[in-house]
C-alpha cells in the first residue's frame, strides 16, 4: 500500500477532486429526490453521452504527447463504447416515443 501511495504524484490532488466528487453526487442525489420521475428520467438516461463529451473535450484542451497517447483507444474500447452510446440512445428513443 506504501508503494501505490508513492506513485501517486498528486496526492493532494486526487484526495480533493474525490471529495468534491462526492459533495457533488450528495447534492445531485437531493436535488433528485425533489423532482418528479419524468423530470429526472432524461436528464439521468443522457449522463454518459454527457461524460464523453466531457472527456473528449479534456481530451482536446489538452493537446500533449501523454494525452495523444491515452487517446489511442484499442478496437475493444472503441466497441464498448459505440456500443453502450447506442443502448443509450434506443433507450431515449423508446423513452420518448411512449
């Protein structure tokens, strides 16, 4: 355990942003609880098409030798996620279709 907190280089870092991760999810988790379910329904079905984009976006922002490195995404990675974004979207068309 000594080792893995040794490679973690910003340790500090890491500690806060799980922090705020979680302030945030508590806050998202009550404001949730107050609205009604056909509110709630659209905006928690286009949560991952909502985190692509944010990390595509980090992705450009950051245009460095280690970030082009991460962004090469084996076949399998590519997969899962054109298959995920698409159960999404046949989940929203159903949704809406109802």
């Amino acid at each position: 355990l000594a080792k893995s907190y040794r490679r973690i280089l910003h340790l500090r870092l890491l500690v806060t942003g799980r922090f705020f991760q979680t302030v945030a999810s508590l806050i998202y988790m009550t404001v949730l609880s107050h609205l009604e379910l056909s509110t709630v329904e659209p905006i928690a079905s286009l949560s991952p098409i909502m985190l692509l984009v944010v990390e595509l976006t980090g992705y450009a922002i950051r245009r460095d030798k280690a970030t082009a490195a991460a962004m090469n995404w084996n076949r399998r990675t590519i997969i899962v996620r054109a298959l995920s974004l698409s159960v999404v979207g046949a989940g929203v068309y159903l949704m809406n279709r109802s």
